[in-house]
C-alpha cells in the first residue's frame, strides 16, 4: 500500500518592498498573497502600506485584493490599506 501525502506550497509571481503579489497580466491587477516564506510559520511582520499600484518591468499594476490567508502566521504591528482594495479573501487576516 503507497502512502501518500499532501504538500502544500505557497507561491506567489512577484514580491515588491516585502510585499508578495499574484499578477492578473490581462487586467494589469495585482492581489496580496502569502509571503511564502519557507519555513511556512512566519508571515509578515512590522508596519505594512499596501501601495495602490506596482510596477512590474514597466507595466502598471493596480493592487485591487487581499489574498485568502495573505497576513496567516503574520505578526504586523499596523496595516495601511488603500482604497483600491475592492475585495479581501477569506480568513486574509
């Protein structure tokens, strides 16, 4: 009997200022995601400005979401979201 197991990986495209992101190329809007770190038990930290729009070679991004489970095992200080944030993912926080 094989025995199998899941392994769960975070990925994200691009990762600006700390700040990780998943790219929509077609709409030119970004989403804040998991930072990915390796050892899946340590999120963001300090004080974090989600920026209204990135650049990413040349091509302008405007961040509209957070991510679901974006900010998990993150221990932040304070957050600053912009208005461009049109939807925030479950348990994002």
């Amino acid at each position: 009997m094989a025995l199998m197991s899941a392994i769960v990986t975070f990925a994200h495209d691009v990762e600006v200022d700390g700040i990780c992101y998943n790219l929509n190329h077609e709409t030119k809007e970004a989403s804040v995601t998991f930072n990915g770190n390796k050892n899946k038990t340590k999120g963001y930290e300090n004080n974090i400005t989600i920026p209204t729009n990135i650049t990413i070679d040349n091509e302008l991004y405007k961040v509209t979401s957070i991510g679901e489970e974006a900010f998990m095992f993150s221990s932040f200080k304070s957050i600053t979201i912009p208005n461009s944030i049109s939807s925030i993912g479950e348990d994002a926080f």
